[in-house]
C-alpha cells in the first residue's frame, strides 16, 4: 500500500489535465453545416465580450477525446498508428467518420441514453436492450419518445420501451416531471402546490395539464403498461378554487378529451376489467379509445410547440459533447433562464427537426467543430473564462462504461487488437468488450455537477483483488506481460505512456518513471505493475480532457 501511495504521488505532480453571449448575425442558412454553424455563433459571442479561447487540442489528445465521445472507449494502439498515418488537414473527420459506423457508436450511444433516461435504474436488461436496438437501427429522436410514452408493444424490441414509464407508474408525480425534464428541458415540479415563485412560465395549470396525461397509467399483473378508461386531476389553487385539470401542454395548448360519456353500468363494467388486469395473469388488458399519452406525444411534436421537445435533445447532446449545456441546468429551459447562444440553439433544434430527428447527425457535427477541437489547456496569465462562452474544453469525468471499457482496452497487449480495417473481427471484439465492461460499470459512480471520485472508487483501486488479479495480472494476452518484455525503462515509460494515456510521456515524467523503475531491479515485475496502476487510478486517465 506504501508503494502504491507513493507512486501515486510522485506521477500526480507530472499529469498535465488542467484543473479544473448571445451572437447579433443572421440565423445561419440551413444549407450550413452543423460545424460552421456553431463555429460562426460561438465566435460572434467571443468577439462581442472580447474573450480570448485556446488553439486546437494536440492531435493525440483530440483522438482520445473524440475516441471517448463517440465510441465510449480510449483508441487502440492500433488505431493511434493509423490516425498519425492520415493527412492532418482531413484527421478528425476521417476519424469521425469511421466511428459513426463502428458498432462502439451504438453501445455508447445507448448507454448515455440509457443512463438519462432510467438513472435510478440503470441496469435494467430489457431497457438496455431496447436502447441499443434503437440506435443499431436509427431509430429517430421523435420516434423514441413516441415509444417509451406510448409503451403498447408486449412483443418484440419495443416492449423494452415499457420500463420508462413501468418504473415510475406508481408515483404519477414522477411520470410528469420526469417525462417533462427528460424530453422537454423543464422541471415544473415547484408549480405542484402554487404558481413558480421564481419562474413566471410555469402555473400550477401546467403542473396538472402534463399530470392529467398520466393519471390514467396503470401496470397489468403481466407487467405491461396501460390506460384506464376514465380518471381526471382536480387540484386546489392557492386561492381555494377547486378545478379540474385540463389536457394542457407547456405551452398553453389544450387537448380536448376525448373520453365517450359512459353510463354507470359501463362504467362498473369498465373498472372490473382493469381490475381484472392488474391482478389476473389470463386477463384481457381492454385499450380504450381515447390515450391521454398518445395525445401528449402528438401534442409536443405539433409544430407551433416542438420548439421544447427539439431544443431539449440538442442541448443535451451539446452538455454531453462539451460539458455544460448552452441552457444550464438542463431542466431549467424557460424564460428567466435564456441560453448562452440561443440563436445557436435555435439553428440546432431547427436543424434536428428538419432532418428527422436523427441524432448521429448533430453529434458528427459538433464533433468536427473547431469549437469542440479547442485544447482543455488554459495557459494565459489571465483568468479562465467562464464555462458557457465554450472559448477552453472543459475536462469531464468519464462514466460508469466509459471508464470500464477504457480500462478492458488499456490492460490489454496492444499487439492483439485487430487491424483498423478489419471490421468483423472488431465487431466480434466490441461485442465481447461490452460485456466484460458491463461488470465493471457497477463498480463506478454515474458522475453529476461537481464531481469528485468517490471513497467507494478509490478503495476499489487501491483494494479490490479485481485490479491486481485482472487488470494486473502477468499474462501473455496482457499490458504487464507486454511491458515487461521490453529492453530498457525508458521503452517501458513510453509505450505505457502511450497505451494508457494515449499520448507520448514529457521528459520529467520518462526521468521520474524509470527512476521508479530503476530503484530495485530485482523487483522489475512488480515495479512495472505499479507504475501501470498509478496511470489507472490516476486523474489523468479518469477525465476526458
């Protein structure tokens, strides 16, 4: 443990991560990239408040960066040498290119929606399943939603969209607001017991409007979720008026409802047969006519009232790629809280719809971006600007699969991953790297505002027989029986350098490792091994920078 420490000390002093509005142009054309749209509005808001931002990233750091980004996972040794290999002027875009239809497009993609969507229960198999279904098969934004809210398959991939709404059916509160946050960027919850005091947008009536359409959602006896026929929101203002909710959207719209007037008999009649379905596995489960769910999702994506369901997904995708959204908190999308450049989120939210809703689409975009290629460095005398004028990357802990899959790449022999054009080799790689991630992910924290790493985590790294047995071990198929291998330190130094924080190392670090190294000759092994752990548990590696 001493030794652990101690190298753990000596390297955290060379690791180089740094600690860590609105434009006046004309709308861009939708004739525009992505990438020069957002170039043009984030240097409109540089210019006008004379903020200064960093050069471009180094290449090296960029690859690990956009590696992280889009496949979820640190590049090969492999992959490295073919990126050096290409023309500089067309590096990121080949780069980019390739990953979008690498299979590690679709795992990741669907472990981020996967932790969005479900946080309080992330590993759900049949949610999972139904994700990364999803994005192999492009399966649009817009549709998506319509799935989960929906939630009528009982068969097949799209009955894996039923835990978003089956998690929460017990608590009709969680189902409105969670619903309102995640596809719509507004969290109405404080207008439950009287109008917003701070947030002049949002009434107690639209608190109730969004919960009157999930008052009627109940889970059968075979696990499925469903609609009664009949159900209505009363509330009390703070006035003491009684009302009874109307089908009411964010915006004001109304849906008018559309329930059939039922006679008593019907109605007892009605109430045995949901009845029957939440407590009889042979029941029928009866579909009334008129679904207060379906009325919300073609209600959101009407036109005049799309502008929340668009702008939501583009400022996620954009919080995700570049670490703070261009509306921050995400779930704070109204009037007192404009964004940082909302002509640019208007451009994004535009270009989505227009295209189909498909996400790929707007993540290359940012992706290729000078904006998204700045360096995380900030080296100027003067102080660091602040996060939303997007002029310094900002460094950002990876996730739970992230970190996993990162990990099952760097403890590997490098020579044993396949050649970059040898894609059902990788394919048949990838699947297999994802399940062996899947086991680590449980052992990392989801990361939230403010991270810090957690004491759980650090004990695991420092205690947890998982690290030397696995990740550690001496092996032929292994990064520590590849290393020990090589003739001198300084080759040692390097190559894991590279392997594991896929850059070359500075001079005082190479000095400061293969004095490590140097100290007790006999000992090479296993001053290898924590030389290789000190990297892996280090902040360097836990940051995507």
């Amino acid at each position: 443990m001493a030794l652990r420490l101690l190298a753990f000390l000596v390297f955290t002093a060379a690791l180089r991560i740094p600690l860590s509005l609105a434009g006046d142009g004309a709308l861009f054309s939708t004739d525009e990239s992505i990438q020069n749209a957002i170039d043009h509005y984030i240097q409109l808001a540089l210019d006008g408040d004379s903020v200064p931002a960093v050069g471009r990233a180094p290449d090296e750091a960029l690859l690990r960066r956009t590696m992280l980004d889009l496949a979820g996972r640190i590049p090969t040794q492999a992959e490295q040498t073919w990126y050096e290999s290409l023309p500089a002027e067309r590096r990121q875009e080949k780069l980019v290119d390739r990953l979008m239809r690498l299979p590690d497009a679709s795992f990741h993609t669907a472990n981020e929606l996967d932790s969005m969507l479900l946080p309080n229960k992330p590993y759900d198999d049949e949610f999972r399943r139904y994700v990364l279904w999803a994005t192999q098969q492009n399966r649009s934004w817009d549709q998506m939603f319509r799935d989960m809210l929906e939630a009528k398959a009982t068969e097949g991939p799209l009955k894996g969209a039923t835990p978003f709404l089956r998690s929460r059916v017990r608590q009709v509160d969680d189902m409105t607001n969670d619903t309102a946050i995640l596809f719509f960027g507004v969290n109405v919850s404080c207008a439950k017991c009287h109008d917003h005091p701070l947030v002049e947008d949002w009434k107690q009536d639209h608190f109730y409007g969004m919960q009157s359409f999930f008052t009627r959602t109940y889970q059968t006896k075979k696990n499925a979720v469903a609609e009664k026929f009949f159900d209505e929101v009363k509330f009390k203002t703070t006035g003491g008026e009684e009302k009874v909710a109307a089908y009411m959207f964010l915006t004001g719209d109304v849906v008018s409802n559309g329930t059939p007037a039922f006679s008593d008999d019907e109605r007892k009649t009605l109430e045995e047969k949901v009845r029957n379905a939440e407590q009889k596995d042979d029941s029928e489960v009866p579909v009334p006519a008129f679904s207060p769910r379906k009325r919300l999702v073609e209600l959101a994506l009407l036109d005049q009232n799309d502008t929340f369901f668009s702008k939501n997904i583009a400022n996620r995708i954009w919080a995700r790629m570049m670490g703070v959204g261009l509306v921050n908190p995400l779930d704070q999308m109204h009037s007192g809280n404009p964004p940082s450049h909302p002509e640019l989120l208007d451009w994004l939210a535009r270009d989505i719809k227009q295209n189909g809703y498909y996400l790929p689409r707007l993540i290359r975009g940012i992706t290729l971006s000078e904006t998204y290629a700045r360096s995380s460095e900030w080296t100027s005398a003067d102080e660091r600007p602040p996060s939303h004028y997007f002029a310094v990357a900002q460094s950002r802990p990876l996730t739970p699969h992230q970190l996993a899959t990162s990990l099952r790449i760097a403890v590997r022999n490098p020579e044993n991953w396949p050649a970059v054009d040898a894609d059902d080799e990788w394919k048949r790689e990838r699947d297999s790297l994802e399940n062996q991630a899947n086991g680590w992910a449980r052992e990392f924290e989801q990361p939230s505002e403010n991270f810090q790493v957690a004491v759980d985590e650090a004990l695991f790294f420092n205690n947890n027989s998982r690290v030397q047995d696995d990740l550690l071990r001496d092996s032929g198929d292994s990064l520590i029986g590849y290393l020990k291998t090589l003739d001198n330190n300084e080759q040692v130094v390097t190559r894991l350098w590279q392997i594991v924080l896929n850059r070359s190392p500075v001079a005082e670090e190479i000095h400061a490792a293969t004095e490590w190294l140097q100290r007790s000759e006999d000992n090479r092994l296993e001053n290898i091994r924590q030389l290789a752990w000190t990297l892996l548990a280090g902040p360097e590696f836990r940051f995507n920078h």
